[in-house]
C-alpha cells in the first residue's frame, strides 16, 4: 500500500510516526511523512536513512517554545491546550489541510496524529480509509473506570461522569476545533474526542498493557499495540569519555529532567535538581537548561548532560525523575528504572499516577509544590525499595522494543482489509 501518515508538535509527538513508518516501510508498504513540528526541527535526515518520503510542512512555524513554557507553566490543562493551539496549531491549519488533501489524493491509506482532524476530514473527502493514533488513554471512557481523579461510583454513574467530562471539553474546545470541519460542510458531532478526533475505523493506541489494564473495556475501534519506538538501528549516539568515566566512578546515578517543561524554568530547575542531589547523597546526571552548567561538565558528583536519546543513557541508572510525559514514561520504565514524577499537567499526573500503580514509581510531585526536601524524601523511597527496583527490571522484561511496531502494522493492515471489503466506503 501507498500510506501516507501525518504529525504535529515536537520530538515526543513525532519520533513514534517515524517508528511506526519505518515498520510500515519492512513490511513492504510506500510510505510518506509529513511532519508540522513546534520547535522546526528537521527529521529529513532520520528519515531518509530510513526510507522514509518526508515533507516538513509549513518549513517553519513561529512558536518560541522556551515563551511559551514560561508562559503557561502555572495554566490548567484546558488553557494550556488552548494557548498552544492558538500558537502553533491554528495559525498553519490551512497548510495542514493542504498537505493532508495532497497526502489523500496520493495514497491508499491515511494515518494521522489524534489531534489531525484535517486529515480525517481529507480522507473522508477522498474516500480514503483513516486511522488516527493516541499516546494517552486517559480520555477512552469505560463503564468500571470513572474518569480520572474522579471517585468510581459504579457503572451507570461512571458513564454519567464521562458524559460531564465530554461535555465540558466540548464547551471548550468544540467551536475552535470544529471550525474547518463545519466550513467544510461537514455534519455535527456530539462528543470531540469521541468523533472529531478520532478514527471510526481504527484508533490505534501506542501504550503498553502494564500501564494500561482496562483496554479489555473498549469499544472495538480502540486497539492497544504498545509502545511503539524506533529501532535499535537506528541509535548511533555514544556517551562521550567524560560521562564513561563519571559511569565507571561510582554506583548507578539518579537521571533528572523535566524534558521540554524545564524551559520555562531554567535556573530554578538546575537549583533544584542539585540541591536534591547533594540532601539525599547519591550520584546525579542532571540534563542541563542552564549556560552556568555547560554539557559534558561535571560538579562534585554531578555530571551534567546535554540533549541525546534516552535509552542509551537510562539503563545506567538507578532511577530517572522526569516530567511524566507519555513517551519519557514509556523509555524509562523499558530502561529498567524507577520513577520520579514532577507533573505540570493532568496529563502527565495520569503517566505519574500509572507508574506508581504499577509499583514503578514513587508518588507524583506537583512541580509547583516541589522542593528539594520533598524530592530527596522520593529519590530516598526508589531508592530503598528493592521491590520497587525488582518491579522496575521484570517490566524492562516484559517491554518489547519492536513488538508495538509489529503490533501496529498487523492492526493497520487488517483494518485496511475491513475497509476494502466493507459495503460502502
């Protein structure tokens, strides 16, 4: 099949397309990646050595990520959604649709990020098959499971609950998102996560089943295929001779960051981080956001690290505190490592919340209650918990690095199938 696929957002949002493209391309399929990426960075390279046709659209988008962290760092989940799109999503939606239209008109099947409804606008323009992808289950409702931090009152009031949560979410977020679709001619929908944001033919959803035990409870169109990550091959970074000789000195060091969110807090994320170190006694890998700590650097026992991929890195360490997002969540606990989670947003609270159900992690920390005393008391927890260090390593077991990929492209391809035989597409 001629597929194309289309993402949007940063490195998170846009390295598990170009796995899943990759393993689409070995199973024998023609496969084109557009990417509209916040930060501008370029996948070209990546890409080509992979096979992979890509298109970067628009070339540039003018969001100052490092602003809008800073900006945003003390919103609620809903107004942060909001002012990103507002930044980078809204402003280029018309070159996003161009791109999703050309990509419907060129290939057999459309594969998009959740939050792409131009694309399935696209492929229901050109009578073409979609299927949409979600990092994050936190919204797919089920009857035993009320939504998220609320209570469970049983079966026919959880679904009540559901129904207020989408309900709100549509209160906000309906009139801005729907407006290309209703422009378009399009009929109304109830719910948007439920109908604009997703797949009626397949969702697919890229978590793994130990952080996810109510996939059982879905609709059929919600199919988990876990984690989905590019291939070993791929990975061609090597610690530099500093940080091997940091490695060799002494026990397993905690890893710390806060990925992209550590932009809006630069100093006091560095200030933090180390103090943390120094209170709870142990060997630290801080990645830096700060000029006062230049990479490849080291301060007493503290190596400070610039950008790289995580798992290379990970499995050296004895525990990583991170931010909780849905990927970093998934590369630490297949890594091996314990978690500690500062949380800025629901989203990553739910990944904190998940890990510490799973007995991987120590009790989320909200970043705007986080000190280093509250920091050290977790890093203390991890660290004296070999349960938690047993857990941690049985799951690195469990926690193929392909299997997501396979996975993916078996569900892909049978829908693909329902699609060519069903009565009316």
């Amino acid at each position: 099949m001629k597929i194309g696929i289309q993402t949007w957002g940063s490195t998170g949002d846009i390295m598990p397309f170009i796995a899943l493209a990759d393993g689409l391309i070995q199973a024998g399929h023609q496969v084109t990646l557009v990417v509209s990426s916040i930060d501008n960075r370029s996948y070209q390279e990546t890409c080509e050595s992979l096979g992979i046709r890509y298109r970067q659209i628009p070339a540039q988008i003018d969001f100052d990520m490092q602003d809008f962290a800073k900006r945003t760092s003390r919103m609620t989940t809903p107004q942060w959604l909001i002012v990103l799109l507002e930044s980078s999503f809204f402003p280029y939606e018309q070159e996003m649709y161009q791109a999703a239209t050309q990509l419907a008109a060129e290939h057999d099947l459309l594969i998009g990020h959740q939050f792409l409804y131009h694309l399935k606008l696209a492929a229901i323009k050109h009578h073409k098959p979609h299927i949409s992808v979600m990092y994050c289950h936190m919204l797919i409702p089920t009857n035993t499971s009320p939504p998220f931090l609320l209570p469970n009152l049983g079966g026919s009031l959880n679904r009540w609950q559901w129904r207020v949560l989408n309900s709100g979410l549509d209160w906000v977020l309906k009139k801005r998102l729907g407006r290309l679709w209703f422009a378009a001619g399009m009929p109304d929908f109830k719910y948007i996560f439920d109908s604009l944001l997703r797949s009626d033919l397949l969702n697919l959803v890229i978590v793994d089943p130990l952080l996810c035990p109510v996939s059982h409870e879905w609709q059929a169109v919600h199919q988990l295929c876990g984690f989905v990550n590019l291939p070993e091959r791929t990975e061609h970074w090597q610690p530099s001779t500093a940080l091997q000789t940091f490695l060799a000195q002494g026990e397993k060091p905690i890893y710390m960051t806060l990925g992209s969110g550590q932009q809006s807090v630069p100093e006091w994320s560095m200030a933090l981080f180390i103090q943390a170190a120094q209170l709870a006694g142990c060997r630290a890998i801080i990645q830096t956001s700060s000029d006062n700590y230049p990479a490849d650097t080291q301060q007493n026992n503290v190596f400070f690290i610039g950008r790289h991929p995580y798992p290379p890195l990970f499995q050296h360490c004895a525990a990583v505190v991170h931010h909780g997002g849905a990927g970093t969540s998934h590369v630490v606990t297949q890594s091996g490592c314990p978690s500690i989670v500062i949380y800025s947003m629901h989203e990553q609270l739910f990944w904190g919340a998940q890990l510490q159900r799973a007995g991987l992690a120590a009790a989320p920390l909200a970043i705007k209650r986080a000190t280093a005393e509250k920091l050290v008391e977790r890093i203390k927890t991890v660290l004296a918990s070999s349960d938690m260090t047993k857990r941690a390593q049985q799951a690195k077991q469990s926690m193929s690095n392909t299997q997501g990929v396979l996975n993916a492209v078996r569900l892909i391809e049978e829908a693909s199938e329902v699609w060519k035989n069903s009565p009316s597409p």
